[in-house]
C-alpha cells in the first residue's frame, strides 16, 4: 500500500518544521510538500506528486488559508483537508467546513492526535479538536429540547459520534450495534436535522443553523 502523500501550508517556521519531521517519521505517511504559504504551494503543486490530505494554517500571510480552501478543492478534488488554527468562533469553523474541509484541528492538539486525525480523515470520517466538537454539539442541545422532532437519547449518541468523525462501521462499534441500524440512526438524524449529510450537518451547527 501507498503511504499517505500529506502537505503541510504552515507560516510558522518551527511549527512547519516540528509537523513535517514527526509526521514524515511515521508509518504509512510522507510529506511531499512544504510550505509557508499558500502562494507556495499552489506554485509548487504541479512539480509535487499530489498530496492525499492537506494540513491548512488558517492565519497566513498574502492568501488566507480560508480563501485557499476552495482552490485547493478545484485543483485537488480528491484531497481532504484539515484545518489547523488557534481560532474556535463559529463563523471559522463554518466557513472552513462549507468552503470544503473535512477536519477542523487547534493548534494545540498534541501530534500523536494531529497524526491520528490525519488517519481518520484519509478513512472517509471527519476530524475535530474536543473543544470545537463540544462547541458543534453545544448548538444542537436547544433544539433537542425544543423541536417537536427531538433527537432520541440513542439519536443523540450517533450525532454525538458523527461529530467525533467516526464512520458508521465505528459507530456500530462504540453503540454495540448492527451497522444496518447505525445507518438507519444517522438518517433519521439527518431527516430531523433537516441536513443532506456529515458536512452539511456540521457546518450548518457550528453556524447555529439547525
């Protein structure tokens, strides 16, 4: 198997530095770009082999990492990218998730987390520090007080795991149930929620949308 091709766009030196040598020192991983700018990397990709998933600093100098996000989406559809940044306001968190990201990390998340991150989004799930997952759900609880179509306990736990970026086969596991039930569970969550999948759900809560 391949390893993962990663990116890294970080305008930190140390920080840039610190990512790509733990990273490129783990197993089934390889950093083949990067660079302190977006300007860089959008210079470079043509000379790189294509990176499979992206870390994006949010605050960078010239193209902000936000205004990158959809550009890196059109010349790299099949790439995911992670989101990396010391801000945790609801208008970030939508913007990056509806302009095309799949995980939203602070900065301080330890490395081991940021590498399992990177995992999890290369297996099809989402990936979010704690606290902006609790920031996510935390706009969910008025409406399951409220909403005459309420989430259910059990409903709540699949939202609760879809937020964690677990796919439905992991969800089975954490619940203990039939992955056919998981799957019935995340449409009636949906359905009540009134979105059309993972993302959408996402960022219309983090926009307080729902």
């Amino acid at each position: 198997m391949l390893p993962l091709a990663l990116a890294i766009i970080e305008d930190d030196p140390e920080v840039r530095f610190l990512l790509s040598h733990y990273l490129d020192q783990q197993p089934g991983m390889r950093c083949v770009l990067v660079c302190e700018s977006s300007e860089d990397f959008l210079a470079e990709l043509s000379n790189s082999l294509p990176p499979d998933v992206v870390l994006l600093d949010l605050g960078l100098p010239g193209l902000s990492g936000l205004d990158t996000l959809p550009l890196i989406k059109e010349r790299l559809p099949q790439a995911e990218v992670i989101v990396q940044t010391m801000f945790d306001d609801p208008d970030r968190i939508y913007l990056a998730l509806s302009r095309g990201a799949s995980g939203y990390l602070l900065k301080n998340l330890p490395l081991a987390e940021v590498q399992q991150a990177i995992r999890d989004v290369a297996a099809g799930g989402g990936t979010f520090s704690p606290a902006v997952a609790r920031r996510v759900l935390n706009h969910f609880k008025p409406v399951a007080a409220t909403h005459p179509n309420s989430l259910s306990a059990r409903e709540q736990q699949v939202l609760e795991a879809i937020v964690d970026g677990l796919a439905d086969k992991e969800i089975a596991q954490r619940l203990e149930l039939r992955p056919e039930t998981v799957r019935s569970y995340v449409k009636t969550v949906y359905r009540k929620l009134h979105v059309s999948g993972r993302i959408e759900l996402l960022s219309r809560a983090a926009r307080g949308l729902l």
